[in-house]
C-alpha cells in the first residue's frame, strides 16, 4: 500500500466512525428514514435515504454533525426500511406464492437499490417461477430479484480438522479417507479457472489430487482438489 493509498484508507476510516456516531444515529430516528450505505465509487461517502425531504433530512444531519456537511448525499427513495425488513419477512414466509417451488437459502435487503435479493440454488435458477417481481405491503409492492445464493452455515470453522465454509490455509487435509495421514492445506490458488491449493510437495500420493477432512456432508466424505508445491 502506498503512502497516498494508506491516507485515503485512513479519511474513509475517519469518516466511518464521524458518520457512526452522531450522524446515522440522527437519520435514524427520523420516521422518513429509509438506510445508509458507503458509496466507495464516490470515495466512500455515506449515503442517506429518505421517503420524505430530501432537504429537510440534510439539515437534520448538518445540524448533528457539522464536520460532514460536505461528505454525504441524500437521496429520496420510495420505501422505509422497516418497509423493506417487513417486505423481507413476508417473502421469506411465503417464497413459493412468489417464486415457486424452489429452495431458498436467503432474503435480504439492498439498500442502495431499495429492493430485497433472494438467494436460491444455483441448479434450480431455471425452476424459478420468476426471477423478479413484487410484494405487496400497505397498498404498495416492494420489488424483489432473485439471485445465486450459498446456504448458510452456522459454524464455519470449529478447528483445522472441522473448517470447510470456506476452507482456509492451514487447514489439516487427509490422504485417501477422512482417517489417512496427515498433510496441510497451503494458500488457494486458480489455475486455469480451477480454484486449487498448494501444499507440500511431500503430500502426494499415487498422482491423486483427492484429499478429505474428517467431516461428512450427506454421508459423503467431502473431496478436494490439490496443486502439490516443492
């Protein structure tokens, strides 16, 4: 990191913490209040919305923290963010009447775009009822779109012999079963689009690139790709 890159690092720290403070906290409490996000296209300003004034919430937020009178936007938009958590939970419950018969990992609110974002499975994209669309709350529809999801997990790493979401650098993998001997996962690596990992050139065997951890999914010990390093 440059010196130039290490103080542009350090203003958008800086301006975090002057908008965490009094800032949001100020937005926040006005009904109008509809998010705020970081728009790193524009230098990782914040950005507020709004279903009221745009320029009664400015002077709002001018009057709570003088220091950022030139460092935000407001924008208005058309839904509150309690409209958008409401509107969330109502398509979470009832995905299928919206989206089919399909299995839904998430639902989760873009603020920047004032819409919800659902998360299915990759291999049922094309079983979707519809990739976007609209629920109604209060006379209004908020829109929805759907996208790639990952399901989620709990714990991603309980120790090196329990850590696959995501598998990490250090990680203990095991030669031929999920009780053969011992080797170490190295830093990940793509190679002609494959995401790899390198490891000691000791570590193989038979010309195998199949290694396991002891963790099972479905009964099925979880293989891996390896790329052997010297």
């Amino acid at each position: 990191m440059t010196q130039d890159e290490f103080a542009e690092f350090e203003r958008r720290v800086d301006l975090q913490s002057l908008t965490e403070d009094r800032f949001e906290p100020a937005a926040r409490a006005e009904k109008s209040f509809a998010g705020i996000y970081f728009d790193h296209s524009l230098h990782g300003i914040p950005v507020v919305l709004t279903t009221g004034s745009v320029d009664e919430m400015k002077t709002v937020l001018e009057r709570a923290e003088p220091r950022l009178v030139d460092d935000f936007i407001v924008r208005q938009t058309d839904f509150t963010e309690r409209d958008l958590e409401t509107a969330a939970d109502k398509l979470f419950a009832n995905y299928a009447d919206y989206i089919g018969d399909v299995e839904v990992y998430s639902v989760s609110v873009d603020t920047s775009q004032s819409e919800l974002v659902v998360g299915i499975r990759v291999e049922q994209m094309s079983l979707a009822m519809a990739k976007s669309g609209a629920v109604p709350i209060d006379k209004r529809e908020v829109p929805f779109r759907v996208e790639r999801g990952e399901p989620s997990i709990e714990v991603a790493c309980t120790s090196r012999e329990y850590c696959t979401s995501p598998m990490k650098a250090g990680n203990v993998i095991r030669r031929g079963s999920t009780d053969g001997s011992r080797c170490t996962m190295g830093f990940h690596i793509v190679r002609n689009g494959v995401r790899q990992f390198v490891s000691a050139g000791h570590c193989s065997y038979n010309n195998s690139t199949l290694w396991y951890q002891r963790v099972r999914a479905c009964g099925i010990p979880p293989r891996i790709r390896i790329r052997l390093g010297h």
